[in-house]
C-alpha cells in the first residue's frame, strides 16, 4: 500500500534541490571559466572584465588593510 509523504519531507526535498542549484550556480560563477555547456544549455562568459574587478576590488582591500610594527 502506498505512504503518503507528509509536506514536511516534500519541503525539505524542494528546499535541499533550491540549495544544491543555489551552490551550483556559486560554483559555476567562482570558476573563470569561458564557455560553460551542460544540457544543450551553452553560456559564453566574458572573464576579463571579471577578472579587472576581482583584481581591483583586491588592490583596494590590500590597502586597506592597517600595518602594525
């Protein structure tokens, strides 16, 4: 005889699959890379002028920071 699964289960299960594409999605951004294909799905990137951002918002932490002698 089949179980009815009570709501809470089906919600953790929607909001455990919302979190793996939510960290998924970080993943795919973190890496530079160019072209990402999974499915059909084709995403061409531009990394440089990510990678100008990323090195001029770390220039501007690195002076930032206080020096103790």
């Amino acid at each position: 005889m089949a179980q009815v699964l009570s709501e809470g289960f089906y919600a953790m299960l929607v909001a455990g699959g919302f979190a793996f594409l939510t960290g998924l999605l970080a993943i795919c951004y973190k890496s530079k890379c160019v072209r990402i294909s999974c499915c059909g799905l084709v995403i061409d990137r531009d990394v440089a002028g990510e990678e100008k951002i990323d090195q001029e918002e770390l220039r501007r932490h690195t002076n930032t920071v206080p020096v103790e002698i």
